[in-house]
C-alpha cells in the first residue's frame, strides 16, 4: 500500500493548527506540525467581524502554511474553520480571499460537525472505554460538548461561549474579581440549560477533556510533579485535587505571576482564567476524581476521517 501525505489546518478562533501526516493504510505518522496564536477573533468576535488586523494575521499564518505543505509536495489539503470565521459576518469574504490569494479551500464547519470530529479525536487518542463520558473541548469562540463512549456518540452540542468570548464579557480585572466569576457563572448557567438536562438523562461517569486548555492544566499538573509527557502518550490523567489548586492559583494570581507558574504557556495565560471557571462549573454537575486529558481533538479527529477510522465509516464496514 502506497503512502499517502495530507495537511491538515484548524482555523481555531484563537489559535491555527497546522499537521502534516503520512497515512499508510490504518496507521499515519506525523511529519510536522505547528501551531500559532492568530487570534483570528480578538477585538471582533462578540461584534460577529473579522477584524482587519486579525485578518492580516490569518492570511500571513496560511501563506506561511502554505509553503510549508508545497515544500512537502502534499497535494491533499483538508482547512477548517470554526467559531469565528462561521459566525463573522465577513467570513465568507475571509474564506474567498483565502481560496484566490493563498490556494487554499476552507471548509466551513457547523458546531454540530465540530463536535463531531473532535469526539472522533478523542475517540483516536485512546481516552475513552465502555463508561459514559461527558467530553468537552474549549475553543476561543465556542466550546463543544459530547456525551458518549468507545462506541457510539449519545448527544453533542455546540455552544457559542468559548474563551474569547467569556474573556471579552467578563474578565476585566487582574486577577479576575469574584464578581466577574459569580457574573460567569450565572451566565454560563443561562447558557448550559441543555447540556444540564443531557447529563442528568445520560448519567456520564467519566469527563473527558481535550487538546488546548487541557494540555496546559496537565502540563501544569506534570510540571508541578517533575515529570515530563511522552511523545508517545496522548492521554494524561489530572486528579480533580490538582485542578482545584490549579484553578485557584489561575484565579488569585495577576497575569505576570501566572507566566511564571511552571508549564503556562504566553498564549494561553489570559483565557485560561475563564476556561478554568467553565470547567469549575461543568464538574458541579458531575461526581468524578479525574480529569481525563486527551491532546488529540478536531484535527485528529480529520486523520480518523481520512484513515476510515473515524465512528461513521466504522458503522458503515
């Protein structure tokens, strides 16, 4: 069987994945990849724009992608978009000026398609088993939620509220202030009506958390342990102890004493604050010891897809 290389791209609200693979028959191997803090939605996102800086940032981050999948002679490109690009009112002129100055096609995806390639993602990882998982992942427009196991998705939604937003609405002050957080999590709780009602009839056992903001809590956690993460490992284990503590210094420290904190990442130093507050939140509604970390989320979830690996083409051998 021939290899074949692909590139894929994540268009995050905040942040542009980009990972170039070698798929050979069930199996692939990762040549490259890359991430980079675009913040495609900052100063536009509540306002449903994409900004002229932000675009700027964008197309500099895609030529350069772009040259790196032509310097690999990859031919196969899969680009998705998410939150911001979906809901700007500019976006569709976003994804044109991209297909006529750079080559490259993105595909638009709803939430529901979202939700639906990050649990294949997850599902790649090797984070779930036969129990009921709640798994959620947080981007900077909007955060996805799915219910389900090994096998099969029971229920997924998308949600508008993702970091960018939650930063933009609430975070004022530095450290946040109880007020911010109480006002967070009222709204959240305006917000989340649905996804109360799923846990309550689905009864998840397990929670599931993947790629971004978990990868840096777990990093933290390691860190805090002096141990260092596998290339090979692409699930880690979070106690709900550790993220308590770890919540509570992201909430009390200002954001210069936050940087410091071993495993914090610059680019995810702000919106960390209001991701730890959402995942505070969803554990109230769950009985669970451990935070399960999976770095693998969308654009694995693409791999899962192009290998046939991902739940629909299994349903359907």
């Amino acid at each position: 069987m021939r290899p074949r290389k692909a590139a894929i791209i994540d268009m995050g609200t905040n942040t542009f994945h980009l990972l170039l693979v070698e798929i050979i028959g069930e199996k692939y191997a990762t040549l490259y990849k890359e991430k980079v803090a675009v913040k495609i939605g900052q100063g536009g996102i509540n306002q449903r724009l994409i900004q002229a800086d932000a675009e700027k940032r964008a197309l500099h981050t895609l030529q350069h992608f772009k040259n790196l999948i032509d310097g690999e002679g990859i031919t196969e490109i899969f680009a998705f978009a998410t939150s911001a690009v979906r809901n700007a009112e500019n976006g569709q002129a976003f994804v044109t000026k991209v297909l006529q100055t750079i080559g490259i096609n993105i595909n638009v995806i709803d939430g529901v398609q979202e939700a639906q390639m990050i649990y294949e993602g997850i599902r790649l990882s090797g984070a779930l088993n036969e129990d009921v998982s709640l798994m959620m992942d947080i981007g900077g427009g909007s955060v996805e939620f799915i219910i389900g196991t090994q096998q099969s998705v029971l229920w997924k939604q998308s949600f508008e509220i993702g970091g960018q937003r939650m930063l933009d609405l609430f975070h004022y002050h530095d450290p946040i202030l109880p007020e911010e957080t109480e006002n967070l999590f009222e709204y959240l709780a305006g917000n989340l009506e649905e996804l109360s009602v799923a846990i309550q009839n689905y009864q998840p056992s397990r929670f599931v958390g993947a790629s971004g903001t978990f990868d840096t809590l777990s990093d933290i956690y390691y860190a805090s342990l002096h141990k260092h993460k596998t290339r090979e490992e692409s699930v880690f284990l979070l106690p709900r102890t550790a993220f308590d503590q770890i919540s509570n210094q992201l909430h009390t420290l200002p954001k210069e004493e936050r940087l410091k904190i071993p495993g914090m990442i610059p680019m995810r130093v702000d919106m960390i604050v209001v991701a730890s507050c959402l995942i505070e939140f969803i554990l109230g509604f769950l009985s669970v010891e451990l935070l399960v970390c999976s770095n693998f989320a969308l654009k694995e979830g693409a791999i899962a897809q192009l290998m046939g690996k991902d739940s629909l083409a299994v349903a359907e051998k």
